[in-house]
C-alpha cells in the first residue's frame, strides 16, 4: 500500500496559510493586473488631506485638492465629525492609468469611477476630463471617507459594524450627499420603475435586482427631504451599531415597512402624472436593438452607418463583456461581432461608458477606442472582414473618447485627456500627425463634423455663464460650434441653463440634433442653426439615455438621414430608430414651453431643492472653498506600514488522533501607500515546538516586471495507527498495544521570483530556489490490558526517519487565461499553463507540466475541456517509495484529477489483492511519476440570477454538470525517452474485468462517468458533491464524493 504523496500534504498543510498570501504572479491561473506605466508620484499636503499624484496631472490635482477641501467642510457639518488626522488620497490622470493602481487589489473595470478603501481609508480614483464630474466622484468618495473613519474610529466605545449596513444605504447616501435631489439621471430610473409598478421596499433593495447607487440615492434624498439631512447621517452613525430597523425606528421614529409605504406612494404620485401624454418606451419608435430581437439587455452606444444600413453598438450580448456588434439597421440581425480580448491580444477591453464608435463615409470602416498597454488607441475594423486593420497610438494622450471621421474621410477627430483634463484634436489618417484644437480646462466631449468638413459641434461648459475655475461654479453642459479653419468658436443654449449633449448633425447640415433634459426628461431636440428655432423629436416616458448622464445615446445617418438612439426601460436599454421624416419634431419655444421648475428631474419629496444643508452647501460653491493656494509639493516616500493583523487564532485539543496540544496562528501585513511593495509576516502552530512554523514573503509590483522573495518553515505533520503485542522486558508480560505513530516533513525553503505580464490575459513566470525536507518519527505505545490503559510510552523512532532531501530548482512557465468565471466554475473562454522545472539535489529531474482548458458557452450550457499532463522526467533515483516524485490520479484537491479514485475511498479487504511486486495493483497503478488526463462536462447553472441561471435564486448559486474523466499513469523516463522502461510504460487498453484488475499491474487507463452539483457558500468557497461510477473499479461501483474545490 503507497504512502501519501507529499504533493497532498502540502495542499492540507497551505491551505491555512495560503489565504494570507496573494501575490498574483504566484497564482496557477488568474487574469493580471498590469502595470505599463512607471508612474513618478509625489505629494501634495492640504489642511486635511495628504494627495498622491504624478508631475503630468499637476494643474488639475491642485483644482482637486480645493474641491476636496470644499467637500471636506461640507461632510463635516453633515456628519458633526472632524478627521483625527489627515486622509490620503491618490489621483490618477484617466482611467487607463487608474487601472494600473496596485493600492487596490484585483482588476479594475472602466465602470469604476472610484474607489474608498478601508484599510488605509484612501480615496483612490481618476480624473474625468469634466470639472463638474470629478467634482462629483471626489465627493461622493470623501462621503466613504467619513463613513469608514466613524466606522473603524477607536475612541467610541460602542463597537461600530459595516457588516450591519446594507450597500443601498452606504452607497445611496454617498450620491445623496455628493448630487442632492435634482438629478434627471436618478430621477429617470425611478420613474421608470413607477410606470412599471416595480418600486422597490427597503427589504428588496437586498434582494440584487435593484441598482444601489439609484434607489439608495432616491430613498436617502426622500429621508434627507422629510426628516432632515441630519437625519441621513444620523441614521448611518446608529445602523451601524444597533442594525437598521432600530435606527429607523430611532431616528426616523418610522419602521423601514412603513417608511417603503410612504416613499413609494410618494413617487408614484410625483412621477405618474408626468408621464401622462408621453410616449410610452416601447413605442419611441422602430425597434431595432432588444433582448428579444438579437442582442443583450443593455445596447448602448449605437452608431449608425452613412446610408443607414448598419449599426455598430456596444453590448452584454454575449453575457460576460461588452462586446462591438455590427447589425441590421432594420431587423437588428447581428451581422457581425468584433473578436474579443480573449481572442485578440492586441486590446485589453473596449471603451464603452463615454464613448462610442464612427464609420467612415463610405462605410466600409469603423472607428472604435480600445484599452491597449495602459493607454488608449484608435482601433480602425475592417466591416467587411470583421478585422482590425489599423491601431492608431496617440502620443502624450492617455484617455481617447468618440472618434469622429470627418466627411473626406481623411480626419478623425476625438476628445482626447493630457493630464486630467479634456481638449479637443484631430488626427490626420494619412501622416498620423495631431492638431490640438482647444487648450483649456474646459471639458470638450462628443465632437460631431458637419456635412462639409469644416464645423465641429461638441459638447462643453464653457462660454458665457461657463464654468468658473476660480470659485469651482459649474455650467451646465452646452453646445459648442468650432470652425476647424479659423479656430471661430460659438456656444449655443437652446435651453438656457439646461443640459445638452450628443450633437449630430442633419443630413442637411442646416439643423443640430441633441439630447437635452430642460423640462427633467431626457428627450431629442432639433435645433434649427439659421433661426434658433427649436423642434422636440421625442417625448418620453422614460429617457433618451446611455449608461451616465453625459454617455452618447443618439446617432444619425449621414447620407440617409436615419435616427437611431437608445431609450432606457425596465433596467435595460433598447435602440429604437426613426426615419427623417419622423425626425423633424415638433416645432416648440423653449421660454414659453418651459416649465417654472423641471419637476421630472426631482428626486421627492417635491419642495424646492436648495432647502437643507445639502441643498444649500451645493447652491453655494464658494461656501468651504478654500483660495487658490501653492500647496507644498514632495517626493513620495515609499516608506512600509504595517496595514492589518490577521485576527490572532489560538485553539486547544485534548485527546483525539494527534493528542493534546495548541494550536494558532497570526498575520503582519505591510504595504507602501500605493501598493506597490507588499510585505507579509505569518507565523503558525500546531502541536508542540517541532510544529512550528512560519513564511516571510515580499513582493514589489511597481514595474510591469512583478519580483518577489519568500522564506519559510513549515512543519506537516501525519500519521497512523495500528494495534501490536509486546512484551514486558523486566515482568516478561505480553500487552496488547495501541500505537500511534506521527511523522513530520518539515520543509525550509528560500525563493524568489518574477512574473512579466504581456497583457491582462496572458503572462511569463520565473523563480529559483532552494527547499530542504527533515523527517521526524515519534510514537506513543500505549499499554492494554482487560482494565484499559495500564501504562504509556514515548519513543523517538530515528530508525524510521529518512535521511533528508534538498533541491535547487528553477522554473519557468507560460500561462494564459481569458476564462470567464460563473458562480462555481469558468463558463467561458479557456486557460493554459505550461511549465518547466529542473530539480538539482538529492534527486535530479525535471518536472514538466501542460494544462490547457476550453469552455464554449451555449446559453444556458458550458461544454468544458481539459487535457493535463505533469511528469517528473528522470525522477526516482532517490526517492524509492514517490514522496515527492510521484502524482495520484485521484486527488480530490486542486487540480483535482479522475473521480472515483479518492485515496479514502479504497476499501483494502475487497479491492487489494498483494501480489510478488505490489501489496495492491488496483492503488497502485494510479502512482506515477508522470499522469496525463483528459476531462469534459457538461454544466448547467441551476439557481443563479436571472442572467446565469435556470432558477432565480441567488442566494446560493448551485450548478449541475455530467462529467467524464479519465486518466493514466506511469512511472520512469526521461525528457528523451518519455515513456520509460518497458515493464512499467502506459498501455492504452481498456480494461473492466475484475479479476484482471485486481492483479494486473499494467500501466492502464482509469476512468469514470457521473454527475455533479457545486454549490458556492455564500462566496467563500465551493463545495462539490458528485455521483461517479469509476470503470476500473468494479468492486467499487457508483459511490458519492465530495471536493472543497471550484470547478476546473
């Protein structure tokens, strides 16, 4: 009978200390987080605040640091709390570089506008290119500032839990406090959700179908207006200590029940009246772009061809990403889609939030912007082969927004951020050259050509009551009318102080069109540029709308005249279209028709918006607003601090397998304040002195090219029992004995080692190191009789230690992953590791090692891959019984190999028969130094949400799946001669019978059938329970198993 393989006792033995341990490089899969750019931070101290920022951001960093001190005097009064010390924040010039930060871990899409962490409490999060906008999402994070330092503060004597605070609330009074109550964009999504009779109680704003930020912001706006804006933070300060239902009860002197009665009765008669006499969403006019049709629920983005034919969109079609689509401008058939990052190695993602695509005049090419290396390009496709044929670098540009190609076809222009801040340029297709258009801090969106070439129309705050950089005062966004010959520049305001967006030009070139919400709707306008006169082309219930409030939503065929934009409804959004004709509009007077306040962009109760402290700190800008002031700059120190303790853990056993003992561990943990240099301290016991053990590991991330070190001792300890006869030297009685025999391997080891990501999906590993393996033997003897116990006996067994093994190894690997993951198990996409090892030392070989991995997704079904091969090529010189050469095609940890073949699930007395050269064939031929295996299934997700899910139940996602696994063994060769010596090579023969597989030591396939079920617990781990009929294990038949494992 083998012994364990060693490899099994190192997952048991790390899997106590491996969750403290994260650095990505040293993970078997895993997407990277890349740093392209080597940024060079500095430090910028204010009276509350210490910013973190880089030399090329510096002017819009100095405007931040104003806002963030404004923001700061306005939390302030709302919390009735001063900052014990100053807070950190950390500036990043545009999303591109953002993505980069290594102060938050994982990846970081281009949804994020911000993030507020809470061990270091900073605010980390980039620039926008829109004042008012930055202005924004710097508050609403300085709100998650002041939440966590009441939250973490050490001088309250109450203890204070996040854990006790829905995300609705946290996130809800973040928007409250940072937006206030007139906001069409919010005001929209709970409109639409009374027209459908789907308004949210406080209790279904846990359940997932309901966008925290939206309805958070909408009840908190409703609390803030009828109990008071002290009440808001009042109500945070005691949920957080007594849990929600008693601090309404207390502050509000309402339940959380009643409170939802009230809020939705209240908006139902707010908004229900307004929509009367609007369009209906469904009927904004032909639908083109749906869930029902041939796309995905959100279809955003829309940009229609010169004839009208085609649209590009962007859209969830495909679940996982957002994904370019070509389609029927008609029947919204997909016609074509954009290969993705996980085929495409040349982009990382696709800009989709504030910018869409733009054909060229003659429609055979499509302009696009795509995350590549840290920045953004310009990615031009090929329509008719569906192929990037050029990618166009800006230089000195980080962040690039809506390419528009000007009539000639030989200009695209775009909005370009150089340093935080937005301008307009253009770029000649044929030189490459760039032509700056504007140079200011005004943002400058959304450029649109008119039909001759020679007039931009785009979106900006500038021009007469523009915004003001000396008090931080923002103007709505306007129309700006840039002559790219003469410079001349005109701004228009149809609506006067109203919002307007998304210009595009008629066919005629004689009228605008545009999106402006100056009656609190979201609708499209035709603006007549000869007389000012204005048209309204839609009037819905709901909202023209993208994703944000400033997100193109409307586009316009060049040639044709075809209309086609985006209307959001029901959590979704649809592309309608209209033709010419239904898009002349109706004639309208912006003064006459205007109402005294825009009540559809009032989130309720509905009484004047600058009431309150909230209302009144965002009607007065200078209120807080510190001068203009030459804050002292210095260079960052990358100085470490220790950011957490892991909770000490102490434990104490009596009796049981291994004895009494105790048994704990503890976790220091230390970082610099961008993350870029992570050190980790771990310390953990078991049992006496000897099961001592301990890791330092350091990592350093600020270059592309990751490295790190570690060293650790780590003691695993094992054992058996078995019963004997001895006899008593000095009585000479014979006892029964009871023995209980421990092992321990202690592994010294000293590594380092560095990972180069080439992009997000696929990298190279490195690392070289020593590893030293000690053996201890003890047993305890205990003394039978007919009365119990009579006598026990400690014995040091050194005659059963073996000698010590020792290694110098190198490794290098290739490893690609651009899998999408489900709740249980990756769904979509594939991964791939391959790896080489040379091993120097007591033993020499060299372990090679080849995993690759599909999956095809086919709604609802994943039809997943795997072929994996390890093998220790030269090994067993040294190591006669396997410790460490040999692999178990049964392992039921990670990778998990065939199932049926669990080491536990061997019953000895009916599957072993001992032949001359093994005690049991049946185990044995599962051993080997080399194991290849080949493994599919089927999976289906049960319950899940309603997008990834058979059953709507997300409270504990479960997936279903038939599996097949089959596997091989064997032992010996080399890099030369893989297959080894002729007596033990594999031989491919299916082999059932039972009498032939019970002595038969022939190196043959195992296999097994069955189904499976993985449950993901509440996120922190996957639990899989299977049925498995193993071929080459008669005896055994169909048996259950289970596995603490995520699906491969």
């Amino acid at each position: 009978m083998r012994r364990f393989c060693l490899s099994l006792l190192l997952g048991m033995a790390f899997c106590g200390i491996l969750p403290w341990l994260q650095p990505a490089a040293a993970q078997y899969f895993g997407r990277n987080k890349v740093q392209y750019d080597d940024f060079e931070f500095r430090v910028l101290e204010t009276e509350h605040f210490i910013i973190h920022f880089y030399p090329e951001e510096e002017q819009a960093v100095r405007d931040a640091a104003r806002m963030a001190e404004r923001w700061y005097r306005r939390h302030s009064r709302t919390f009735l709390r001063e900052f014990g010390e100053k807070k950190p924040i950390i500036f990043y010039a545009n999303d591109a570089d953002f993505q980069q930060t290594n102060a938050i871990q994982g990846s970081i899409g281009e949804g994020t506008g911000g993030v507020t962490e809470s061990i270091k409490q900073r605010v980390i999060m980039p620039m926008t290119g829109i004042y008012a906008e930055t202005d924004h999402v710097l508050g609403h994070e300085l709100v998650h500032s002041f939440q966590y330092d009441i939250a973490l503060s050490r001088d309250d004597s109450t203890r204070f839990s996040l854990g006790l605070l829905p995300l609705w609330l946290i996130e809800g009074m973040a928007e409250y406090l940072s937006v206030g109550r007139e906001d069409a964009h919010t005001a929209m999504w709970i409109r639409d959700a009374a027209i459908r009779d789907d308004l949210p109680t406080i209790d279904d704003l846990g359940s997932g179908r309901y966008f925290p930020y939206r309805y958070g912001q909408a009840y908190m706006a409703y609390i803030g207006g009828k109990y008071g804006d002290a009440s808001v933070a009042s109500l945070y300060k005691l949920a957080g200590r007594t849990g929600l239902d008693s601090a309404f009860v207390y502050v509000l002197g309402i339940t959380p029940d009643s409170l939802s009665n009230e809020w939705i009765a209240e908006m139902k008669e707010a908004y229900l009246p307004l929509a009367e006499g609007r369009t209906p969403a469904d009927s904004a006019g032909h639908r083109v772009l749906a869930g029902d049709i041939d796309s995905g629920d959100m279809n955003i983005a829309p940009a229609v061809s010169p004839d009208g034919q085609y649209v590009a969109y962007l859209s969830e079609r495909d679940l996982f990403n957002i994904n370019l689509f070509i389609a029927d401008a008609e029947t919204g058939e997909v016609l074509r889609k954009l290969k993705g990052t996980a085929s495409d190695a040349h982009f990382d993602a696709l800009r989709f939030i504030n910018s869409s695509g733009s054909w060229s005049p003659d429609g055979q090419r499509f302009a696009f912007v795509t995350f590549v290396q840290g920045d953004n390009e310009i990615s031009i496709l090929d329509v008719n082969s569906g192929k990037i044929k050029r990618r166009i670098a800006v230089e000195g540009i980080g962040a690039i927004s809506n390419p528009a190609w000007s009539p000639d076809g030989r200009t695209l222009a775009f909005t370009g951020l150089d340093g935080g801040i937005s301008d307009l340029y253009l770029l000649d297709l044929e030189t490459n050259a760039i032509r700056q258009l504007t140079d200011d801090r005004y943002a400058d969106l959304q450029p649109a050509w008119s039909p001759d070439g020679r007039t931009l129309a785009f979106v900006t705050d500038r021009g007469p009551e523009g915004t003001d950089f000396e008090t931080l005062r923002y103007a709505r966004m306007r129309i700006g009318l840039l002559n790219t010959e003469t410079n001349e520049l005109e701004v228009i305001r149809p609506f006067g102080n109203a919002q307007h967006t998304n210009p595009q030009f008629a066919p005629d070139g004689r009228s605008l069109f545009f999106i402006s919400d100056w009656d609190g709707f979201k609708d499209i306008y035709r603006y007549d540029l000869s007389t000012g006169q204005v048209a309204r082309v839609t009037k819905l219930q709901t909202g023209v709308s993208g994703i944000t409030s400033l997100s193109p939503a409307m586009t316009v065929a060049q040639q044709s005249g075809r209309m086609m934009f985006s209307v959001f409804s029901d959590n979704r959004y649809t592309v309608f279209s209209l033709e010419p004709e239904q898009a002349q509009g109706t004639p309208l007077t912006p003064e006459a028709d205007a109402p005294s306040t825009p009540v559809a962009s009032i989130l309720p109760p509905l009484r004047a918006v600058h009431e309150g402290l909230v209302g009144n700190y965002l009607s007065d800008p200078s209120a807080g607003l510190p001068a203009p002031e030459d804050y002292p700059v210095r260079d960052y120190s990358n100085r470490l601090r220790l950011d957490y303790v892991a909770p000490p853990s102490v434990g104490v056993s009596v009796g049981g397998f291994y004895g009494g003992g105790m048994a704990g561990g503890v976790g220091f943990f230390f970082s610099d304040m961008l993350g870029n240099q992570n050190l980790a301290l771990v310390a953990q016991a078991n049992g006496t002195f000897k099961d001592i053990g301990g890791q330092v590991s350091y990592l350093n991330q600020k270059y592309r090219f990751n490295y790190g070190a570690s060293a650790s001792h780590i003691p695993l300890l094992y054992g058996r029992v078995f019963y004997g006869l001895e006899q008593d030297p000095e009585t000479g009685t014979v006892f029964q004995t009871y023995n209980r025999r421990l092992y321990r391997i202690f592994i010294s080891q000293a590594s380092v080692g560095a990972s180069y990501p080439l992009t997000t999906t696929r990298r190279f590993e490195l690392s070289t190191g020593f590893r030293r393996y000690g053996f201890d033997v003890e047993e305890e003897v205990y003394y039978l009789s007919g009365f119990g116990v009579v006598g026990r006996e400690r014995r040091n067994r050194s005659d059963l230690e073996r000698d010590p093994f020792f290694y110098f190894q190198g490794s290098a690997a290739y490893v690609v992953d651009y899998s999408f993951m489900g709740f249980t198990s990756p769904v979509r996409g594939g991964r791939q590791r391959f790896q080489i090892t040379p091993l120097v030392g007591t033993d020499t070989y060299v372990t090679a090692l080849a995993d690759y991995r599909r999956y095809f997704f086919a709604k609802p079904f994943t039809f997943a891959f795997r072929g994996l091969h390890i093998g220790n090529y030269g090994a067993g010189g040294s190591d006669e019984d396997g410790l460490f050469t040999e692999q178990y095609l049964g392992y039921t940890y990670y990778p998990a190999f065939v199932r049926g073949y669990s080491f536990n699930s061997f019953e000895t007395t009916k599957e072993c028969a001992p032949t001359e050269t093994s005690s049991c064939p049946q185990l044995d031929r599962l051993y080997g130094t080399h194991v290849g295996l080949v493994s599919a299934e089927i999976r289906v997700p049960l319950f899940g949400t309603e997008d990834l899910g058979l059953i709507k139940f997300p409270y504990l996602p479960t997936e279903l799946s038939l599996f097949f696994d089959a596997g091989i063994a064997w032992n010996g060769g080399n890099l030369l001669d893989p297959l080894g010596d002729p007596g033990d090579r594999p031989v491919l023969e299916w082999v059932t019978d039972p009498d032939r597989l019970l002595t038969d030591e022939t190196r043959i396939p195992v296999a097994s059938v069955g189904a499976s079920t993985r449950f993901n617990l509440f996120g922190y781990m996957v639990l899989e329970m299977f049925y498995a009929y193993p071929f080459q294990r008669p005896e055994k038949g169909a048996h259950f198993g289970f596995q603490l494992l995520p699906g491969w």
